[in-house]
C-alpha cells in the first residue's frame, strides 16, 4: 500500500519537477545570450528574445532544458575564447574564476538534468530518491532567492540532492554493522551444527 | 561587399537555405526553422547568422508582427539583403552550383561527407 502511494507522490513529484523545465530553459536561454554578447547589451536583449522563442517552440520539458544547456555551453566557450583571445596574461586569472562560476552553473544544470532521470527511472525503488530531488530543489529555490542567480539555484540544488540522497541511502548501511561473534557454548555448537540442521 | 573569411559547411548550408527561400519568395524563415532545415545545433546557426549579420551585412532580420492577443517571446525572420544575394550567388556558384540550378526547390541538406554538392 505505501509503495502505491509512494507511487503515486514521486509521479507527481516527478510531473512537478519536469514543469520547472521550461522556465529553467527560458531562463538559461537568456543567460547564455547575455554571456555570448557581453560587450553588445542591445545585441544581448535582441537575441535572448529570439532564444527564448526558439526554447518556446521546442516540445516537451527536457528538450527544452537540453537546447538551452546547449546554447549556454556554446556561450561559455565563446566567452571563454573572447577573454582569453584579448589579452591572455591580464584577463587570464578573471576569465579562469568567470569560467568556474559559469561552468560549476552549467555543470550543476546539466546534474539536474540527469538526476530528474535517474529519479523517473528510479520511481519503483521508492520515495527516498525523489525526497532527496525535491529537497534538493527546495534548498536551490531558497539559495536562488536569496542570491538572485541561476549559479545558486542550481548549484545549491544539486548539492542538496545529491548529500540527501547519500545520507538516505548510506546511512542505514553504514549503521548494519555485522553482529558481534559471541562464544558458543558446547551445546549450541553440537545445535547448529550441519549434520543436526540437516537432521531436522 | 565584405566576402567570407571563413567558407565552413553549416555557413554554406545556411546559406543555401536563405537563398532557396529568397528564390521562392518566402519571408518566414526564422533560427528554429533554419534548425529543422539544415539538421544543425542552434549555436552553430546562430554563430552563422550573426556572422553573415553583423560581419558580412548579408541578411537582415525582422521580427514577428504578433497579434494584440498573442504574447510571449517573438520569432526574427531572416532574409538576404541586396548585397547578400549577390555574394550567395558568388559564393554558392563556387561551392555549391547545384542550388544555383534550382532556385526554389524543396531544401535539402548536402551530404556532409565528400563535397557539398
């Protein structure tokens, strides 16, 4: 009964999860566009616009969150090329830090990404796998609201996920520690002894 | 006219497709359909277009004309300015004759293998 359940909420956890895709996507979108024309605000508005149709008319939740992470790569490597391109020995140690916070942002969307699918395959398992997703979200909503960035959304997010799932999942492990060997005594000895097992 | 630096496979297949819809007289190519059409990622079309955009001055976009009711994010359509059917023109016959041959026809993307014709 409480794998039914179970069932049921990570199913609507799952179809709750998969709604925060495209307004992931849109907002992806424009981040990639701002950080492809950093120098060029106007270029910059113009074409986060027409990203965010493109997202727009892509169909289904994770395909939108793919076109947009493949945007915000593409973004990132022509940032990258541009700082580094200018003036490599000055810009180097800027562009280095720029790219970490870029690529920990994108590293952690694309963790998301895959942790929402392993969560759908993991539906039967049980309802752990999906508290830790859905808490790890909450941790990223709250972390985003409180930073005002995508970076801390989804970084936060997917470390949150990530240490709830691991404690979930290898606490009740670690604690199953093997029993302790007492001495038998002589009578519980000749007891479990094969041939007495196989007697019975 | 400022010709292309750099001639690479998406750029001809790009445009390719905006002087076939050009030569049919369609107005309404936007980044998604240029997507679907050359079977191309979106940072690959849209480095494309702002290259022939922004460096070459070869096509020029437009947005959507959305209805009072519509809302949202709008779609740009692109089309080839004066100077880029000119330089299409230079370029496609050099590279790709074939597109020369049939203006208008049903787009299809070259095979990426040996040549691109």
């Amino acid at each position: 009964m409480s794998a039914i359940l179970l069932g049921i909420l990570a199913t609507v956890i799952a179809d709750q999860l998969c709604a925060t895709f495209p307004s992931l996507a849109l907002k992806l979108a424009r981040w990639s566009a701002a950080c492809r024309y950093a120098g060029n605000p106007a270029k910059a508005e113009l074409r986060a616009e027409e990203l965010e149709a493109l997202i727009e008319q892509r169909p289904g939740g994770l395909l939108k969150l793919s076109t947009a992470l493949g945007l915000a790569i593409a973004a990132l490597a022509t940032a990258s090329r541009r700082a580094l391109g200018k003036n490599p020995v000055i810009t180097i140690a800027r562009a280095t830090g720029r790219a970490i916070v870029m690529g920990a942002a994108v590293i952690a969307a694309v963790a998301v990404a895959i942790w929402y699918l392993y969560c759908s395959l993991c539906l039967l398992v049980g309802g752990a796998v999906m508290f830790a997703a859905v808490a790890g979200l909450t941790v990223g909503a709250i972390a985003g609201a409180i930073d005002r960035s995508l970076g801390a959304y989804l970084g936060w997010s997917a470390a949150a996920a990530v240490a709830i799932w691991w404690t979930i999942t290898w606490l009740p492990r670690l604690r199953r520690r093997p029993p302790r060997r007492t001495r038998r005594t002589q009578s519980e000895r000749r007891l479990r002894s094969p041939r007495n097992l196989t007697r019975r | 006219m400022t010709g292309p630096a750099r001639i690479t496979g998406p750029f001809l297949d790009v445009l390719e497709l905006l002087f076939a819809t050009y030569a049919a007289g369609d107005e309404s190519l936007h980044g998604w359909a240029i997507m679907k059409a050359t079977k191309r990622s979106g940072p690959t079309v849209y480095g494309v277009l702002d290259r022939l955009e922004d460096e070459m001055g070869w096509i020029e976009g437009r947005w959507e004309q959305q209805r009072p009711d519509q809302s949202g994010p709008r779609k740009r359509f692109y089309t080839l300015t004066p100077t880029g059917v000119a330089g299409a023109q230079a370029v496609l016959r050099q590279r790709r004759p074939g597109a020369l041959r049939t203006p208008g026809r049903q787009w299809r993307p070259a095979p990426r293998q040996a040549g691109a014709q």
